[in-house]
C-alpha cells in the first residue's frame, strides 16, 4: 500500500496500542495490544487521553487510519473534540476507518439518546463474533436500507443525534461482509457528513482487505480522502 501511495509523498507513523493483552510479551514479534479493556465511557477517555498525548508528542497528524479498536478510539476523540472543543480546529483532515465501530457509550455520555434496539444490535454482533459466527442474516437483510434510513439505522436515530456530535471530516469506511460486526461499522458510517464520505464493502471479514484488487481500491479511497481534505478553503497548510 505505501508503494502504491507513494507517489502523492505519503508517510505513515504505525503506533501499537497502549494496552499490551495477555499471554502477549513487549518482546513477542506478534505481540497483541489493545486500545482499551472495556468500553465503557471512562475506558474510552482513557483511550482517547491516550490519544491526545500521542498527538501533543509527535503531531500533527494530516489523518488517521484506525483498524477495530483504533476506528473506535478515533472517532469517539473526534466526537469528544468536536463537543468539548467546537471552536478549534480539528485534530485530524481526514479519517480512514476499517472496521470501525461507532461507541454508544461515547454518544451517550455526550447526552444523544441510544435507543434499546441499537443496544441490541451491538450486543448481537459482539455474541456472533466471540462465538465465531458470521453476520446475521437479519443484519444482512437490513444493511443497504440502515445505510439510508436515518430513523432507524441498526437502532440508531440519527435525526436525535446533535449535529455537533457528527464527524464533519472527509471519512472512508471499509468492512468486510463477512464481518458480523459490519452494523456496527454503518453506525460509524451513519453520523460521518455523507457529503464527506465514501463506503467500500469487500468479501472478507473482520479483516483489512487482501489482496491487488482491494489493496488498489483501498489506496486510491486513501488518495480521495486525502484530496477532499485539502480543497480550497481549508485554513491548514499542508
């Protein structure tokens, strides 16, 4: 991938998470981290100060690309920046989340409502994906109709959700449609400016797309998100 975004000068700062998990070792080439451990409100500010401090050390940054967890953490910072911060400038031009899941539990202690249902929806996907299941074929009957119905997106109504609680950067969003998690990314999706934002569905699961295809199609998403970030007006240079 960075072969192939080369040539619009691109470099990426890879950062493994804070949280080194279980049976994992700092000296385990595979060694596994995690952003947080529970995902609660409090765990997740606990993330995105985490978050913050990796900004003030080694930024700015011009994006982010959050795989998972890192989707998570990146997006619940933005939203708690846009909130708490309305008058600054945002942290990050543009955001590429691949797997991502919106945290209800960051929209709520922001004072939006979360319906049961979109509770459910959530607690659903994270049964199926610890028992190894694929996607329901409920959630898959839904998903082009949750994409555009903004009073019931996999339980969510975006309509009840405060406009300064919407991610208003350029954003790509990618999964898999074997993920049984994939609801959980159209959340995400959901409450970014459609304006901004482009989808990309591949055949895989919960994983970064593989393969030539995919990879060519996930650069030039990359590209797009970076170029709609830098049109006239934006008041950063590059």
């Amino acid at each position: 991938m960075r072969e192939v975004v080369s040539e619009a000068e691109v470099s990426f700062d890879f950062t493994d998470a804070p949280i080194l998990c279980a049976r994992s070792s700092s000296s385990d080439e595979r060694a596994v981290h995690s952003f947080f451990d529970t995902t609660t409100a409090d765990g997740m500010r606990m993330a995105h100060n985490w978050l913050a401090e990796k900004l003030t050390a080694d930024g700015p940054y011009d994006g982010v690309i959050g795989f998972c967890q890192g989707a998570t953490v990146a997006s619940g910072y933005l939203q708690f920046y846009q909130w708490q911060s309305y008058q600054d400038e945002i942290p990050f031009r543009f955001a590429i989340f691949i797997n991502g899941s919106l945290s209800l539990a960051v929209l709520k202690k922001l004072g939006a409502p979360i319906p049961d249902a979109a509770t459910r929806v959530v607690e659903e996907t994270d049964l199926r994906r610890q028992a190894d299941l694929g996607p329901s074929a409920t959630h898959v009957s839904l998903a082009r109709q949750a994409m555009f119905n903004s009073d019931d997106c996999f339980g969510l109504n975006l309509n009840e959700i405060p406009r300064e609680l919407k991610i208003r950067i350029p954003t790509v969003h990618i999964w898999g449609m074997d993920d049984p998690g994939f609801p959980t990314s159209i959340h995400l999706a959901s409450v970014c400016d459609p304006y901004l934002r482009k989808t990309y569905t591949h055949s895989g699961a919960h994983e970064v797309p593989q393969g030539t295809e995919n990879t060519r199609r996930l650069c030039d998403l990359i590209l797009w998100c970076m170029e709609r970030a830098t049109w006239p007006g934006d008041r950063r240079t590059p």
